[in-house]
C-alpha cells in the first residue's frame, strides 16, 4: 500500500519494519484490510457501516472512545479486539487480532493497539 493510500485510510496505524497492509474484498460500502507479514495474517481492520464485533468472548472494557473484548490467559489480560463507533462514514472501525499464541499474538496485540480513528 502506497503512502498516498495509508494517508487516505479513515485510521491510523503504526506497521513495524516487514509488515504491510494489505486491502481486502469487502462488502459494498466497507473495506477490509489485514496487516501481515512474510504471509501470515496478524490482524484484521475492517470500516464500514456495520461489524460483527464482538468475534470474541470475554469482558467488554470501554476506554478511550473505543470498545475492547479483553480475554484472561492465566495472570495475562489480552485486547483481542476493538470497536470504534463514529458519527461520520465509516461508522465502524472493528480491529481483531488474527495471530493466536505465542509472540505472533503479542505483535498483532501492540499492533492494534495503535489503530485510532482519523
């Protein structure tokens, strides 16, 4: 994705080295992006008008204008995703994590952190 591309997104994100976003097949009206590297998915972004969030189970904390499920792995606390909910277009920003164990998920769990909306 060009810089021109990034610059024109409804979000912000900040990509390590050896990452890329990449743009998905979405619905009308919606786009879908996935953040990978060397092939694997890591996260997923999508922005329209209408998510499927919550995709996972556990304890919905709302901080700083955005919903997060947070799930409990024995004393660890992990963000498996994050809703934000706008007045203007697109009206969802749904953030998700891909990668499930290991430092693949702690990556993609700062990665989304990052994601705000414009």
């Amino acid at each position: 994705m060009s810089a021109a591309e990034r610059a024109a997104l409804p979000f912000i994100i900040d990509l390590p080295p050896g990452f890329q976003l990449v743009e998905g097949r979405a619905a009308p009206g919606a786009q879908v992006y996935s953040a990978r590297k060397a092939g694997k998915t890591y996260l997923m972004i999508y922005a329209g008008p209408t998510s499927q969030f919550p995709i996972y189970d556990g304890d919905h904390v709302t901080v700083g204008g955005r919903v997060s499920v947070v799930t409990t792995e024995g004393q660890r606390r992990i963000a498996m995703e994050h809703l934000f909910q706008r007045a203007t277009e697109p009206a969802e920003i749904h953030v998700w994590v891909m990668a499930q164990d290991g430092a693949d998920r702690d990556e993609a769990e700062r990665i989304a952190q990052t994601v705000d909306p414009k």
